[in-house]
C-alpha cells in the first residue's frame, strides 16, 4: 500500500492539515495518509500539549475519514524526534508499505538543517505542498498545488479557533488542553481564572459525591462562557432560540447564552449539563449536577468568607449547602 506520512506537532491540530491531507489522497498518488505527531521536534522545541492530548485531537479531526490514520510510533523513539529515525522505524515495522513523506514548502525551505538529510532523501520520496504553482525544490517526487488560511501558530496566538471543529474543541475541552486559547477568546483573563476554580472545586465536589465528573467538568468550564458577551449580544442570541419569550434576569442571561454555546460551539449536547450551565446563576435546578455547579461557582477559594466557609458542609450536603448559598444571597 502506498501511504503519505504526515508529520508535525500539530499543535493543535486544524483544518488546514485534515484538509492538506484529503487534498493529497484526492490525487490519487496514496492510498491513505498517516498523521504522526512528533514528541518533540528539534527545531520547535516543547509543544504546548502532551503527545496524547495531540494524539486524542488528530483522531478527533480525522474520525470522519477511514483513509487518514494517526501513527504513535514517536512515543516508542528517542527525544527530540528525529525524522530519520522515524522513517527507518516505520520501513523496519511495516516492509511491505510504500512510504512518501508529505510536507510543505516552509519545510523544505529549511529541509538542510535537518539531521542526515542526504541520507533521508535516499531512503524515501517526498510530496511537497505549495501555496503557489512554484516547484523549487526538484527533488521531491510530487508537488502538489496546495493553500489553506489555518495556523497553529495563530490559533495558540491570536485565539483564531473558527478552523476548529466542534468534535476536536469538545476534545479539548474535555482533556483541559488549550484552555486559555479556548476560554480567553470568550472571557477575560480574570474571569478565565475564576472558571479553573470553579472547575477545580466541582471536581472535588463530584468526588465527594459520587457525580459524574466528565459532566461536572465540562459544565463548570463552560459555565460562563458567555460571560464577555455584552448585553447585546447575549439579547441576539436569546432572540433566536427556545428562550426567545422567557422574561430572563439581566444576571441570568449569560447562563442561557452559554448553554447554547456549549451545544453549538463545542458539540456538547448532554441536557443534563446544560442545565446546570443554564441554572448556575439561579440556583433553581434540584438535580445533583446542577447543585454541584452551582454551589461551586458560589464557593470557589476567592468568593466571599461566608460562601468558602461553606466548604465543609459542601462536601457533606450538596443540598443543605445550596439552599444556605441561596439565602445568603437573598438575604443580600
């Protein structure tokens, strides 16, 4: 079989690699493509999530495609992950596999500083990727007319997550990578720092109860997603959903929004957990996971002394320690 190797960091993985990929085994040069995230590349130095937070994001990408498979032969080599050894590990693990090297122009642009690179060249062929139909580097079996606006690079700086797919945010929303591009591109820094706590003390919560904690987790993160929003837009939002002639609470409304960012920003669909994203600023919800936000958000370590010293009793009586929260606040 013939197979193109696609390596990188990807970190975090886009649209722009699942679709560089889909554009190659549309010419018909391979039969599939094999992503292989490195450990860490020489010239990039540490990634700003584990391999297997990489590794769960790639299968999340290419879950859609039988074609495009994700390779962990990395994990198995040395540090820093050195392309030729990657190559001779593969040609050694599978002899019957034709194997061609797929990358893009930028990489073939500083191809000469990587280890034994001569040697390389002998030992596989190479599909090159341009932006243009300029083709400098001739010995490249194939070059292939290619361009997509996605970065890592902009998405880890500028926040740019629209080359993000529901299916690989709600995977990094549920390993807790990436957090801070998630979250901060929806709330401020300060506020994104209240979410870990929340987030942090929910945990603990769950535990102490017996809750699910994927659920806790992914509701006490997404809680006060819309939390940025101005009043405005939250209005919009409201405006064209279910709740659209609900009489909602100016404080409540970023609740609502937020249920509805969970569902259509980041794939989650679990009632349960909107619910308790929805009721967080009310208190109104008498499930067991909704409580558990809820009591979380009101006694996180920086909240008023009177709501962490409710701590304990937390930990003992979800319901106790919501109903004492709700009167507190009342009685504010």
């Amino acid at each position: 079989m013939k197979i193109a190797l696609f390596g990188g960091s990807f970190d975090p993985i886009h649209e722009g690699h699942l679709h560089s990929a889909l554009h190659v085994l549309k010419q018909g040069i391979v039969q599939e493509v094999w992503f292989i995230p490195t450990q860490q590349s020489p010239l990039k130095g540490q990634s700003n999530a584990s391999f297997e937070d990489r590794v769960a994001l790639i299968k999340a990408m290419i879950r859609p495609y039988r074609k495009l498979k994700v390779c962990t032969i990395e994990k198995t080599l040395e540090i820093p992950s050195i392309t030729i050894h990657t190559v001779k590990a593969l040609l050694k693990k599978y002899p019957y596999h034709d194997f061609l090297w797929l990358m893009g122009e930028d990489q073939f642009e500083q191809f000469d500083q990587w280890y034994k690179y001569k040697e390389l060249k002998k030992l596989i062929g190479f599909i090159g990727l341009t932006r243009t139909q300029s083709q400098s580097y001739d010995w490249a079996k194939y070059w292939i007319e290619f361009k997509h606006p996605a970065s890592s690079s902009a998405i880890r700086e500028k926040h740019e997550l629209k080359y993000l797919p529901k299916r690989v945010l709600k995977v990094m929303i549920l390993r807790g990578c990436y957090l801070d591009i998630i979250l901060t591109s929806w709330m401020s820094k300060k506020r994104f720092e209240h979410t870990l706590r929340v987030n942090k003390t929910g945990h603990a919560l769950a535990l102490s109860h017996h809750l699910d904690v994927e659920k806790v987790h992914l509701a006490t993160l997404l809680h006060d997603v819309a939390k940025g929003m101005s009043e405005t837009e939250m209005d919009t939002w409201i405006s064209r959903s279910r709740y659209s002639n609900i009489d909602i609470v100016d404080y409540a409304k970023h609740g609502f929004v937020a249920t509805m960012l969970a569902k259509h920003l980041f794939g989650v669909y679990d009632k349960k957990i909107h619910q308790a994203i929805n009721h967080h600023t009310t208190g109104n919800s008498v499930s067991a996971l909704s409580r558990c936000v809820y009591v979380a958000d009101k006694i996180e370590p920086k909240r008023p002394a009177w709501c962490v010293e409710l701590t304990s009793l937390a930990h003992q009586d979800l319901k106790a320690s919501q109903e004492r929260l709700l009167k507190g606040f009342n009685n504010d």
